[in-house]
C-alpha cells in the first residue's frame, strides 16, 4: 500500500466509513495498474521522495474517487438519458489501462514520469 491513514487525512480527506485502508489498497494497485506496473518494478522505496510524494497523492485522490463514485465504476453505461434529461459519464473520469480515475489522478502521475508509454 502506497499510501496510509494518515496521509490520507493529511491530504484533507474524511475516513471513508471504516473502509479508508480497504479503498488505499484497491486504489494503489490501481495506481500501479495506471503506471503500466513500474511502481512494483522499481520499487515504491527506489523512487524518489518527490514521485512518492505524488504517488501517495494520486492513491488517496483516487480512493477518494473510487468512493464517491461507486455505483457507477462498474457500470457498462456510458450515458443515459430519460424524457430530457441526460446523464454521460464520459465526462467525470477517464480510463487508462482499464482502470476508471479522475484527470487530476492522471495530472498526479504524470508529474511522476511513470505514464511514459516509451519507457521501460
């Protein structure tokens, strides 16, 4: 886990009903997942204080992201709409390699160097 109780609550963020250390560790094998697995390969130790820093960030962003919007991760429905009202989830978040996060989660990692689809 990339990230503890403690920085979640640090960052601003309320426990999440008893479940904060359960969305911590979904969300930092996410993150991982996100990060094309670079975070496991190097070592979360390896990198530097500035990439922990904002990966510990992204995870407890995207707990936090991952809570609010529960209900409607795992659904196959990308909009709906009924009489003239209309709903698309397009616009709350963004997929990349499979895992639903928000663009500020992405803003996160990026400043990491871990998004490079070049690297290695």
């Amino acid at each position: 886990m990339y990230a503890t109780i403690d920085d979640y609550i640090r960052l601003g963020y309320e426990e999440l009903e008893d479940k904060t250390e359960v969305y911590l560790e979904r969300a930092s094998r996410q993150i991982n997942t996100i990060c094309f697995g670079r975070i496991e390969g190097c070592g979360f130790d390896n990198l530097t204080k500035y990439q922990q820093g904002l990966i510990k960030e992204a995870v407890c962003s995207h707990a936090e992201f991952s809570y609010i919007y529960k209900d409607y991760l795992s659904t196959p429905v990308a909009s709906f709409s009924v009489s003239k009202t209309s709903i698309n989830f397009g616009d709350v978040w963004d997929t990349l390699n499979g895992v639903k996060t928000s663009s500020q989660v992405i803003e996160l990692l990026r400043g990491t160097g871990l998004l490079c689809r070049v690297l290695r």
